[in-house]
C-alpha cells in the first residue's frame, strides 16, 4: 500500500477511535426470533449525532434518495446466510466515480470506514455485510453501465454494478461474436465484484481475475488511480496488456479495501465454432485420485483449457429433489443412503464435468487426447448443442413414473452445465443453499450458508488428503459435505466446500459456526488455505 493510502486508512482508524462514544453500535440479537423482524428493527441502536450529521452531508452530494440510514433499510444490509452478521450506520448508493470521490472523502471526515459493495451477493462469504458494526456501506449498484464492447480485441469495459446476466444479455442484443466466462452464483450477481474475490467460473476465461485489467480505483484520499497502462495519458494498451512499467498495482484491489474499484476491462471470449462438454463419473475414492492427477496432466499440456468441476454425489444431489426430501431429518447421510440417492439419480460418487472449445479439428483432436488420457481409468461421454436440447426435448415427454426419474435428473444437470460453459448464466446452481432447507421466501440471503474454499495442488494425492480430513469433521458436526474440486489453474485446484443449515434453529446456527471454525483450522493445518474468506472475517 503507498504512503497516501497508508496514511489515510490510519486517519480514519484513529477517527473510528476518537468517535467510539458518538457511532452506532450495533448488538447482534442471537437469541431473539429471527422471524420477528420488526422486533430485529426494533432493537438496533438509534443512529448517533455524528452518524445523523454524515447522512445529511452525503445527502447533499449524492441525493437524499440515494442515503440510507434508517432502522429498515439498515437491517436489510444486515441480512446475511452467515450465523454472524454486522450491521452498517449508513448506506450510500453513488452513480458516478465524482460521487464516490466525494463519499470517500466524507467517511474520512465522519471517522466512517468504508465497505463497498457491488451489489450485495457475495452469498456464503458475508454478503452485503462489511467487517464489523456501524461502517459505511458504499453500494455500487447504480454505476451499472456497460461503457464499451470491442468486438475486435474482446473486451468490454463495465462498472461494478453490472450484472452477468446484463453483459450477457447485451451481447446478445448487439449480436456480437463474444461470449463471457460465468459463474454459478446466477444472472443477477456482479461481475465485477466476484472478480474482485478472485472468483473463477467454467471456460478457458475460468480463471477471471487473470483475464481483467486496468482498474479504474477511487483510493482512500480521494484520488483516482487505473492499474497498468491505463494510467498513462494517450496509451492505447490499457485494455489489453494487463501490466504497466514497474510494479503491477492490480493485484492490491482485489480481496482488499485498498481502494474503491470503479471501473474495469474484463477480456471475452470469441464465439467458439465448436463447444462440446464432457463427463466422468466413477465410485472409487482410488480412481477419484487418478481423474485429479490425469485432469492436472491434461491441463497442463494444454489439452484442456477450462475449468473443470469434479463434484461429490453429495454436491450433485445438493439440487435435486430426493436430497431436499431428506433435509428433514436433519442428519448426514449414511454411507447408504447416500448410495441409494447416487443410483437414482444416475451419478456416481465423484462425477466431473468440462468443455472444450475451438474449431472442428481442434476440439475433434483434443477429443482423442482425452479419450486416450482417460481409456485406463474410467468412461467419459461427449455431448454437444443439439444432443443437450434432444435430450432436454425427450425427458420432457417422458411419463411421470419415478423409473425416469435418473434421465430426467441427468438431463436437467447436463442442460445447466452446458449453459454455463457456453456463457449463459443460470440461478438453477443455486439451488444447492437450499439442500438444509429452504426458507418460505425463496431467496438465498435467508439460507443458512458458509462456504469454505481451500486451495490443494493439482494431484490426487492432495485432494484425497483433503477430503479424508474435511468429511469426519462436517459429519462429526451432523452436516454433510458438498464438494467440488475445480483446477482452476494448470498446477493448482480449489476445493469448495460448505455448510448448509437453517439460520432459523440457533443450535443448528451455532454448530455451523463450530463446524467452520473446525474445518478452518483443518485446512490450514494441512497447509490448505482458503482462497477467498468472509467479509466479516
């Protein structure tokens, strides 16, 4: 961090300080109902003299209907799928970067800490919540335009408010040859903001954060910086080489309040002539270990250029009807029944899916590498467009007899994936927050959810070592353990795990904290850390 930014996050400490007897601060109400929502409002603090003076000065620059700070719309911010939850003294709503500047400066002046948000759904890992009680939420949402689409070099310029199922959408509208890397996390979540965690989604752009440059960032001071070449007047580089002369500051804003990013270049891909999936499945924990070290060799030569998801039986059945059916009993699995639910809906125990993508003769090629890479080990199926929709097509008319059950199972996950490594993103993933149980509002902010996210090398060695150690604790716990390692690069994976529970039951909501804090220790112990934490962390 330079000198400036240093300097002016240890002003506003020490004015967080000084101010401890005039900010708000919030109790978290653990042992009250949290279906009385009006007694939640009910019981925040009233918002204090110098709270009251910052809403009035951020309302005469950005617009009284843009600043928030009433028991309401404080609890809202406040809602998180965590069993912990912080609550803001004020939220801002900007529309422009001169509006940030201006908030920036005012939070100093405030002894306000800042937490920017691009839209709130950083599900699992804290949500809109910042770090601690009675910060300023700066939420971007409205600085949602798409600012250029360059169809020559792929690339699109947007802000943070701008949404996966938005730029997707105008891609299509304007008929370009592009497509964008998703996420599973659904239409409505920002792009900007899950590439600022360093999420990762499917294609051969999986790895987003690495596929992103010249930052436009509103820092601590005020001040505007843009990473890389973007910062030197008349360049015209600064949207397609990542680095500038000298340090590369980019990587300083990402998982990080170093500053505000405004602004963003994310590279697309061309429309591929060929994009064909592929599957995997098998029951052998042994096998399991040669499809991770074979898929790591296959990514490391090149043959395979994407992400690929290789998912426990529970991940898989997380979405589906029979695993919900269960949630009721409210413990693990057995090794049975487990088994039983597998065979049902046609999966295996480890099951992996992929894509390839290119020409004809690349993909056709890479086909035969794969094939071969995979003869010893176990089977793998190719399917492509039109064998996606018939199969989609027939299980629709199937009759309604549980024996179609698996078909129609098998069908709708194909389908799902098949969007998402074709660019077109889907709410259908989220489904798996629910598999505890699902609130009567449907939304995935009133679910009981904790992700955790270790990062293991690319072998099977290591991902064996993982699960072995992950599963006993979880199980231990009385939850069951969604897993999905994904090569994310060509020598590591992450392994993404999580806890479902229901936020409803306080013994259920302090053994899902009991259950985090165990496997935390677990993975770090194991010299696995987690790839992205929680914002309240």
């Amino acid at each position: 961090m330079n000198p400036t930014t240093n300097h002016a996050y240890s002003a506003i400490q020490g004015n967080l300080a000084n101010a401890s007897n005039e900010r708000i601060i919030v109790e978290r109400m653990t042992e009250t109902d949290p279906l009385n929502l009006a007694g939640m409002i009910a019981g925040l603090q009233p918002v204090g003299a110098t709270v009251a003076k910052a809403a009035e000065w951020f309302a005469a620059v950005i617009g009284k209907e843009h600043v928030l700070c009433d028991d309401a719309s404080r609890f809202e911010y406040s809602k998180s799928t965590l069993p912990r939850s912080t609550t803001p003294a004020i939220i801002v709503r900007p529309g422009s970067v001169s509006e940030v500047q201006q908030i920036v400066k005012g939070a100093s002046i405030f002894g306000l800490k800042p937490h920017a948000i691009s839209r709130g759904k950083n599900w699992g890992y804290g949500d809109a919540c910042a770090q601690r009680d009675g910060q300023l939420i700066v939420d971007l949402r409205r600085m949602n335009r798409i600012v250029e689409i360059n169809e020559e070099l792929a690339y699109a310029v947007i802000e943070p408010g701008v949404t996966q199922g938005q730029l997707a959408e105008e891609l299509l509208a304007q008929g370009a040859r592009l497509m964008l890397d998703v996420t599973g996390a659904g239409p409505d979540a920002s792009i900007v903001g899950n590439i600022l965690q360093r999420g990762f989604g499917h294609t051969p752009y999986g790895d987003r954060v690495a596929h992103s440059c010249n930052y436009q960032v509103v820092l601590p001071d005020g001040t505007i910086k843009q990473t890389g070449f973007g910062d030197v007047t008349g360049s015209n580089v600064g949207h397609v080489y990542p680095y500038g002369n000298g340090p590369c500051t980019q990587g300083l804003f990402a998982q990080s309040h170093a500053g505000i990013v405004t602004r963003m270049t994310i590279w697309l891909m061309p429309h591929y002539e060929r994009v064909i999936g592929f599957g995997f499945k098998t029951n052998e924990t042994e096998v399991f270990a040669l499809i991770v070290d074979r898929i790591g060799q296959l990514r490391r030569d090149g043959t395979i250029g994407s992400v690929v998801h290789i998912a426990n039986d529970i991940r898989v059945l997380s979405t589906q009807r029979t695993m919900k059916e269960h949630s009721d009993n409210r413990a693990p699995l057995t090794a049975v029944e487990r088994a039983a639910m597998a065979k049902e809906a046609g999966i295996g125990q480890w099951n992996g899916l992929g894509g390839l993508y290119g020409s004809r003769r690349i993909v056709s090629a890479k086909k035969k590498e794969i094939k071969k890479a995979f003869k010893d080990i176990c089977p793998i199926r190719f399917f492509c467009k039109w064998q996606v929709r018939t199969l989609k097509r027939v299980s629709c008319h199937l009759p309604s007899s549980t024996l179609f059950d698996p078909v129609r199972n098998i069908s709708t996950t194909i389908a799902d994936v098949y969007d998402l490594l074709c660019g077109t993103p889907s709410n259908k993933h989220l489904e798996g927050a629910f598999c505890r149980n699902r609130p009567k509002s449907g939304e995935v902010i009133d679910a009981g959810l904790i992700w955790i996210s270790p990062v293991i090398p690319c072998s099977g060695k290591d991902a064996k070592r993982l699960v072995s150690a992950m599963a006993p604790i979880a199980n231990g716990h009385g939850f069951d353990l969604p897993i999905t390692i994904s090569p994310v690069t060509p020598r590591s994976a992450v392994c993404v795990t999580n806890i479902c529970f229901n936020k409803l039951d306080n013994d259920e909501s302090k053994r899902a904290s009991l259950c985090y804090k165990d496997l935390s220790s677990a993975i770090n112990n194991l010299g696995y850390p987690p790839y992205r934490k929680a914002s309240t962390d």
